[in-house]
C-alpha cells in the first residue's frame, strides 16, 4: 500500500492511497466464497451453487462491499502509518475502479490540532464576591409575594401594578400579522411583558372600554417580520383587578417548603439558597475568567467539524423539543458558532492540560459535589441514587470536577484579591 499526505491548510489534510490489485480481488472473492455457503438461489442446493452463478446474481454487490471494506480499512491503516488524528467523517473520492488495476482514492479530512505547550502566565487575579444582606433577602420575599398574590376585580381606570385582562388584534398597514392577536389575555401594568408603548396606553382604560394604540417594534426584536415597524392595535378591556396583600401565613409558608410555617425559618432558607447560588455563580465567574485568560493566551485553530458538532449538540439543549432528524438551518445554526468554537478550543486546551499534568478525576470530590447538589432536595439519597445510576448525568459531574481540578492547578502560583459587590449586581453581571 502506498501512502501520501498533502496538507491544503493547518488542519486540513489530503490523503493519497494506492492499494495493490491483489488485496482488492482477494476481499471481492473472500465475499463470492462466502455467498456460495450461504446464498439461495431457486433450483440449487444450498451449498452447492456454482462460483459462475453466484457472480451472475450478487457479483455486483459483491464488489461493492468489498471496495466499501478494503477503502475503509486501507484507510485506517494510512491514518495510523501517517500518525493522524483526523476529526469528523472524512470525505472518501475513490478513482475509476478497473479490473486488475491497483484501487486508488483519496480521502479528505481534518485533524486534531497539536498542542505542543499551554501557556497561561497569571499573577494576580481579582475575584468578585459578595456578602448577603437582609436587603437581598427582602428583595426574595418581594418576589415570592408577587409569585402568590391574587386578584380583586375593581370598577376604575387600570393603573400601574393593576392586572388588566383584554382582547387585542394588532396590524401593520392594515394588514394582521402572525401573533399580533389575543383573547382574554392577562397583563400587568408595568411588568414589561409586552412591546414598549403597549402597557403605558392601557393605564387609564376601564372595564369594557375600547382604544386603539400605536407602538413601534425594536429594530432587534425575535420576530423579524414586526421588527422596527409600526404597528396598531385594537385593545379592549375585559376587567381591571388590584392586587391582594400577600401575607407570609403559616399556609402559605408551608406552601413554600418550610414545614415548621415559621416565617423566620422561611427568612433563613431563603438565606441558605442565597448562599449557595452564591457560591456556585463566584466559582462560575471565577472559572470563566480563568478560561478567557487560558484562551487569549493560546490562540488556535478550531476545527471546523468539531464546531459544527458542537453547535448542534447546543441547538439541541436549547431547543430539547426538536426532534432527531431536524435540520439544522445555517441561520439557525450561527448563533451558537462562536460558544462552540470557545467550547471546543477549551476543551482541547484543557484536555492537554489534563494529559500533561497526568490528572485523573477525584471521585471524593465528585460524591462531594453531588451530594451538595443533592442536599437541597427533600430526598438526597433519592438524587444521589440517580446520578448513580445515569451514565451521562454522572459523566458530566466527573467533567466538571476535573474542569475544578485544572483551574485549581492553573491558580497554584496565582495571588487572589477579592472585589465585594452586592449580591444582585453580581448575579446579574
């Protein structure tokens, strides 16, 4: 077998493969041998069918598989022989297949990018915290009361903070567009739900009255048929109702989880879940940091067939209801391009990093990392038993700590200072 590999780009290789007539003519009647024992053909025995008939009734096929093994493993063997780590399904072009000639073709591919060292040179490195207050605690309960609240129906003009029910239709030109319509949908008054303009033109409007309004559509907004048009809607209320005052009872703190009904130890759960997202949203801050400096310091390229994969495997989690055949459009697919790409260089930068420091997963610290996940459940050995026995969910757990123990090599030599924030300002950042 003859091998040769030419390299159009970085990662892009091309490769040459010339395979001796002999070794294709030997898979093609290894194939015939074997259908003479196995095939049925009416008017003989199995086992007794003549070599000349099985060729007339399965020598084609017979060729065709045997080309389809012979490229497949003469393939591997080149790969192997050359040292390459191709990526992606290769692109395989065989030549003009004649009898008794040497098989020639060429197989088209891209390959893993070789990392001769990872920089990352770092000496100091801000972290943002924060402390939770009793501010941060109110804001929660705030949420939570708005989350219970219920509806008294009032006979005035809707104001902010009211709930107003309506019917709209809304139109472009004259013309009514997809979604622009609703029956007895719900609003309320200052929540920010619907277009800007919508909800200040329903503040004054009463039960059973009728306006029409004009907004105009974000230049980038979703649906890009409305988007910086125009637009008019017919609005007419069904009810205006105000706002109950929401009371933390003993029913509605057991509502909530707390099974004493106390509300001070409704107060301290919520310090406790603050506490924890806390501490989840710092280390996750932190590791991001952390990969953008990896990442700035060792530029490379990304192939593209690992990006593609990568970009559909995100499609997927956002998009959980698509089936397994559904197409991936290329304007679909361009948002998540550039996630990917990070995705797929940390993971071959990290992946290095791993083979290099000879670093295995530390499976304490993975029951410890499940079982902090799992002590906000009500049944913790239930959870624990699940990530146990699910491959996957359990396999990613292992990445993450493994992810945990490379940054906790990389900031080894690394002095931290802590920036302190406020909580929210730090969660939402």
């Amino acid at each position: 077998m003859q091998v040769s590999v030419e390299s159009p780009s970085k990662l892009e290789r091309r490769v040459t493969v010339i395979v001796p007539a002999e070794t294709l003519n030997e898979a093609y009647h290894q194939k015939l041998n074997r259908l003479t024992k196995t095939a049925k053909i009416n008017g003989f025995r199995p086992g007794k069918i003549p070599l000349h008939v099985i060729k007339q009734h399965y020598g084609d096929k017979a060729q065709q598989e045997a080309l389809s093994e012979v490229i497949q493993s003469s393939f591997y063997a080149a790969i192997t022989q050359e040292k390459l780590n191709p990526v992606g399904v290769p692109s395989v072009e065989p030549k003009a297949v004649l009898a008794n000639q040497p098989l020639e073709f060429v197989a088209s591919f891209e390959i893993v990018p070789d990392i001769e060292h990872v920089k990352f040179e770092l000496n100091t490195l801000e972290k943002l915290t924060a402390t939770i207050v009793e501010a941060d605690i109110e804001k929660v309960l705030s949420y939570l009361k708005e989350q219970h609240r219920t509806w008294k129906k009032v006979d005035r003009a809707a104001q902010e903070k009211d709930q107003v029910v309506v019917d709209f239709s809304g139109s472009i030109n004259g013309e009514a567009f997809s979604g622009g319509q609703a029956h007895d949908y719900p609003i309320v008054l200052g929540s920010n739900t619907m277009v800007s303009g919508f909800e200040e033109g329903v503040i004054g409007m009463k039960a059973g009255e009728d306006r029409t309004i004009k907004v105009t559509f974000p230049e980038d907004y979703f649906a890009k048929e409305v988007a910086g048009k125009e637009a008019a809607f017919d609005i007419k209320v069904i009810s205006v109702s105000e706002p109950n005052e929401v009371e933390f009872t003993a029913e509605l703190v057991k509502k909530l989880g707390v099974k004493s009904g106390n509300r001070e130890d409704l107060t301290e759960e919520i310090r406790k879940n603050l506490e924890r997202e806390l501490a989840r949203v710092v280390k996750l801050k932190l590791k991001s940091n952390i990969f953008d400096i990896l990442l700035e310091q060792n530029p490379m390229e990304v192939p593209k067939a690992l990006i593609e994969q990568e970009a559909k495997r995100i499609h997927d989690q956002v998009h959980p209801h698509h089936s397994e055949d559904h197409h991936h459009s290329d304007d679909e697919m361009a948002s998540f391009n550039q996630a990917a790409k990070r995705n797929v260089a940390l993971g071959l930068l990290v992946a290095e990093l791993v083979k290099k420091n000879q670093l295995s997963v530390n499976q304490d610290l993975v029951q410890a990392h499940i079982a902090g996940m799992s002590s906000v459940y009500e049944n913790p050995a239930e959870v624990i038993r699940w990530y146990e026995n699910n491959k996957r969910a359990y396999t990613d757990i292992e990445m993450q700590v493994l992810e945990d123990q490379v940054i906790e090599l990389l900031l080894k030599n690394v002095s931290i200072t802590e920036k302190v924030i406020g909580y929210h300002e730090l969660i939402n950042a």
